[in-house]
C-alpha cells in the first residue's frame, strides 16, 4: 500500500515535497488556501498593465542544483533561460560609469586577473577578501566576516549578496551568505549564470508540477484553509491524528500517513506548539512599467548608488526590484505609490535614457515580509525539518536549510522533508 502524506501548503516549498514524494512512490494530497498555487513565487494577469506579470523578480544562478533538479523532475527546464556567458552589467547612477564583470567559463577563476573583465578599479588581491566569508562561522555578520567597503564591495559584492539575502549584506548572516556563494560564484562560472523564467515563474515552476502531480495521480485542493490539527499519544508515538479545514471539515490522518506543514512562519507557529521561527522580515518592492526596453538593452543590469536594486528587462516590460525595502536607509514601503513609482522610474529613466516622465501604466508589488530577515538572531530561530511529532515535518524557505531565503532554499526544504519521511520510519521519540 503506497503511503499517503498530506501537504498542507502550495508555495514552492510544498511543491517540491509533493513532487518528491509522488516520485519516490507515494501518494499526495496537497493543500492551499488560496484560490492560486505558487505561493510567493507566481504569476499573474494585471489590469493596470493589461499584460500577464510574476509577483517579484527572482534570480536563479546555474549552481542552484535542488532548482534545477526540481525544473528537470517537472518538465520546465528549458523555461529557465540567460546569457550563455556568466556575465553581469552594472550600472553607477552617481557617476553614470557603466562596467561589465566577465566570469571565466571554467572553475578557476581567471577573470580576476583580467583588468577588462573585473570590477573597475581593483586588483585581484582585493578578491581575496571574499575567502573567509566562505569558511564564516556560526553566529557572526558579514560585516565581522569580511571587509565590507571599497570599490569590489561597493560595485559587485553588495548588489549580489543583497539579491542573494535579501536584506543589507553587511547585517547578513555570514554563512549564509557564504553558503550561497559557494555552491554558485566561488564555483566558478558554470555555476554562476543568472538564469529567468522566460514564460513567468507559473510557466517555470508552478503549472508544470501541479500537472505532473496530477498525472500521478495526487488530489489538488485549492481554496481549502488548515484550521487546526488535532495531535493524539499512541502505540507509534506523539502524532498529528486529524486535520481540521474551512471551518468544519475534519480530515482523520490514519496510522501509516504522515503531514508536511509548507506555510508561512506565522502560521505554523499557530498550527504547531512549541515551534520557534524567526522575528525579524525583509520587504521586497518590485516596480513594473510597460514599457519597451531600448534595443540591445541588458536582460539584468545591477544599480549601484541607486534607489533599485536590480532591472530587468524583457519584451514590452521593464521592472526593478528593491531589497530590504523597509530598512533605515530605504523606508519606502511606507511612501505613496505614486510617489514610490516615480522615484523608482527616475533610476531607471537615467540607466535607459528614456522619458524622465513616469510612463502611463505601472504597477508596484509591495511585501512588508517578504522573506525572514537573513541576520543571526533570525538564524538561530529557524526550526529544523523534524518536529516532536512523529508524522509531521515542516518545510519552507525559513526552516533551517543553511541558505538565505529564496527559491533554493524553498525546493531545498521541500525535498528534504519528502525524503526525511519517507527514508526512516516514523519511531517514537
């Protein structure tokens, strides 16, 4: 008899241990309360723009290998495209100075040594500094990690690490930001190509793995809201024993079935006793405006000196994305949006040469919590996959992974909580 697991929660997360389940033999029944999976990472139509848009821009790098693993088990590999150089343009809005870092295609990186293919104004002993925020322990910031000032940090690492953790790199977590750099920049340039959803992130991630998750035969129940569980002692141990949705539907977990919990922090710690999460969130505003790029425009450019972050570029669309949105230095989530999206269009007028006037369609995306805040007293409160109950484990993006927050970090937890049910059986503790 194929075991049955429950999988309350439809973001990336909970995908991902749906499809490992289902591949490694067992029966699903995934659960959202929303009308829409995808959870933070989707796509849809907006009628201010009259164009179909994702929530946020999110960038995958080639060395992320739970995504592209996941792309490839659901059939969307090729939606994720990019520049077949690992290359990255930036932009200085102080000094209008434009540059371009250029990888080596190979793991050594001999592009340090290169003056046209580093970062303006440095040497190649200046790269050097990176090396211990890749042996970073436990508990210590970027800023206590690294030297986190100069024209390397200025031009290149701060615009990455800021994408990457999606709060000021020098408050980051060193080894977390050290976690991501390893396993896609300090890999060299096969694992360090930006990567997009060419179709949006529903193309890419989403509808691939609900088709496939049914074609095998998993139940999808869209629109149904976990209340409560109900937790019973048995002969097995302590247990989730019923699922309680919309307010009158009772669910009874048998025996030999198991639950993964795949929700936002908040709501597991209101789900699920005892469980810590962390306290402090990042906001993330991204800004769309129809509008066609100037031709030959980059898909990606970093900003630097600037109000956004990154820009990105596509057919008949231009958008940017701001992290750590509600910082000290930032504070613009609470601005107006008119005023939010002329400051934000002012950046990229100046980086496009395009009308300085605020085109007539945009529309901004404003998280306040967009993701935890990826600092250390966060990191010591992101729980562990296991809880004390035998048939329940907890995936997400903010569960203790060893990444930042993010769409790795997201498929990452999802995977490991499919395998950690299926691999040990589930004894009393």
């Amino acid at each position: 008899m194929r075991k049955l697991v429950h999988v309350i929660g439809a973001g990336l997360a909970g995908l991902a241990a749906a499809v490992q389940l289902q591949r490694r033999g067992a029966q699903v029944v995934l659960y959202e309360a929303a009308e829409q999976a995808g959870g933070r990472c989707r796509t849809y139509y907006d009628r201010t723009l009259g164009a179909t848009i994702d929530s946020g821009n999110h960038l995958v790098l080639s060395g992320q290998q739970a995504t592209l693993n996941y792309v490839r088990a659901i059939g969307s590999a090729d939606d994720l495209v990019g520049p077949t150089q690992p290359e990255y343009p930036f932009a200085d809005l102080a000094t209008n100075q434009r540059w371009t870092v250029r990888m080596s295609q190979g793991r050594f990186p001999a592009w340090i040594f290169d003056a046209r293919a580093r970062v303006p104004d440095t040497q190649w002993t200046d790269y050097l500094s990176v090396v211990p925020l890749l042996l970073a322990k436990p508990g210590r910031t970027v800023a206590q990690t690294m030297r986190s000032n100069g024209p390397l940090w200025d031009r290149m690492l701060r615009p990455l690490l800021l994408a990457m953790t999606n709060i000021d790199p020098r408050r980051a977590t060193a080894e977390l930001a050290g976690a991501a750099l390893r396993d896609t920049f300090a890999s060299g340039g096969p694992a360090s190509r930006p990567l997009v959803a060419r179709n949006g992130l529903g193309s890419a991630f989403v509808d691939p793995a609900l088709r496939l998750l049914q074609h095998g035969g998993a139940a999808i129940r869209l629109g149904a809201r976990l209340d409560a569980f109900e937790f019973a002692d048995g002969e097995d141990g302590r247990r989730v024993s019923a699922l309680r949705l919309n307010g009158e539907e009772r669910i009874e977990i048998g025996a030999s079935e198991a639950v993964v919990l795949a929700v936002t922090p908040d709501m597991t710690q209101s789900l699920v006793p005892g469980v810590q999460a962390p306290r402090g969130f990042s906001a993330i505003v991204t800004a769309h405006f129809a509008v066609e790029p100037p031709l030959g425009h980059p898909p990606l450019m970093g900003l630097v000196n600037a109000t956004a972050n990154w820009l990105v570029a596509s057919d008949g669309h231009l958008s940017v994305t701001v992290y750590d949105a509600a910082s000290q230095t930032a504070r613009l989530t609470d601005m107006p949006r008119d005023d939010l999206a002329r400051k934000l269009w002012a950046d990229v007028a100046q980086v496009t040469g395009l009308s300085a006037d605020l085109p007539l369609k945009w529309q901004l995306n404003v998280e306040p919590r967009a993701t935890f805040a990826a600092q250390p007293d966060d990191e010591m409160r992101r729980p562990a996959t296991r809880t004390r109950w035998n048939n329940l484990m907890l995936a997400g993006d903010w569960t203790a992974t060893g990444l930042p927050p993010g769409i790795e970090g997201a498929i990452r937890s999802g995977q490991k909580a499919a395998d950690t049910l299926l691999n040990e059986p589930m004894e009393r503790r």
